[in-house]
C-alpha cells in the first residue's frame, strides 16, 4: 500500500483508523460487562475490530520492515 499511496498516508490513515477502532473496542467491552444476559452478541463486533487491528499493525509493521 505505501508504495502505491506513499509511507506517510498510509501511516496517518492506519494510526487514525487504530485509534477508532480502540475507541470502539473500548466501548464494546463496557456495553458487554453491563449487559446482564446474552453477551455473546457482543463477540462478532468484538472479533471484526480485533481483526481491523491486526491488519494495521501488521501493515504498519511491514512497512517499516522493508524500508530497513
């Protein structure tokens, strides 16, 4: 993606789009230890932003692995 887009964009988006789905996991988390029943229902939302999470780091990572 850096190559195609350039290192500091993708940066700003991945760093911008981390920081959401933080805000996001955060509020997950304290609507699942309020809920009295059923909180599986909270899992799938839960997994999607984890998921979005890794791919950022991940591609923040790799990035920086090549530019060494």
């Amino acid at each position: 993606m850096s190559d195609k887009w350039g290192g500091a964009r993708v940066t700003h988006y991945h760093t911008v789009l981390m920081t959401a789905v933080t805000i996001g996991l955060g509020v997950i988390v304290k609507y699942a230890r309020e809920a009295e029943e059923n909180r599986i229902r909270f899992f799938p939302p839960f997994m999607v932003c984890f998921m979005i999470l890794f791919y950022c780091t991940g591609e923040s990572c790799s990035r920086d692995v090549t530019a060494m």
